[in-house]
C-alpha cells in the first residue's frame, strides 16, 4: 500500500510525518498474523525522503533439521530512502507515493537466520530404522 508524500513534500526540509502502515501478505513471506509499522518519513531535500521503518512481525519458518514449521518474530528497524531520481540504494517515488513494502519485505529476507533452525534441541529428522 503506498504512502503518500504530497503534503510532506510542501513542507521545508527536515519536516516530519509519522505515518501507520498495515500489511497482511508480503510475497515469500508467510505472515502469522497483519502487521502494523511505525513509519516516521523525513524530508531531506526536495526530491529525496527517509523511511524510518519500525515494528515486529511474527512469520512461520520451516526447521532446517526437522522441517516442522515454527513461528520466529523479527524486529524490524531500518531506514529506506526514496528519490524521484533514484541512485545506488534508494527507492523511487511514484508521482507523490512511496511504496515501502518491498523494502519491508527485502529488509525481512535479509534478517532472517542462515540456518532456520525451530530450537537449539531440535535433533533434527528421526529414522525408525536403525
């Protein structure tokens, strides 16, 4: 869902808008339940904002070893900019809105464990041939 930037981008830079944004799905991602991010947009200049993204999500995983599913919360905090000119690691504004789910949903991938693992006893797959 974007958010959009058209009053923010009237105002001077440095000015601030905290905004709420709720997802229930993000593609390859498995949510337990929607979620609600804090974000706190920033303009820094006359084509370029900051996202500063803050909040839990609860997703479903599956074990490594065992491959049951298990529920992992991950706590997000991160800041995303967004230019009408994007360069290196920006995001492009469309018209007046900002679409900060992708950048959610790659900020998620990127924090999740190597190795998905459902707890430090898990013994992992059990054979009944011995």
């Amino acid at each position: 869902m974007p958010i959009s930037i058209l009053g923010l981008s009237r105002l001077s830079d440095g000015s601030q808008k905290p905004q709420k944004l709720d997802i229930s799905e993000l593609d390859d991602i498995e949510l337990l339940n929607p979620v609600t991010f804090d974000v706190m947009l920033t303009k820094v200049s006359h084509e370029t904002f900051d996202a500063h993204v803050t909040g839990d999500v609860a997703i479903l995983l599956n074990c490594n070893r065992c491959l049951k599913r298990f529920k992992t919360t991950i706590g997000l905090d991160f800041h995303a900019l967004y230019s009408d000119d994007p360069v290196d690691d920006q995001w492009p504004i469309d018209k007046n809105d900002i679409d900060i789910e992708e950048a959610i949903r790659q900020e998620i991938l990127f924090e999740l464990p190597v190795l998905q693992i459902c707890s430090e006893k898990c013994t992992g797959i059990k054979s009944n041939k011995l």
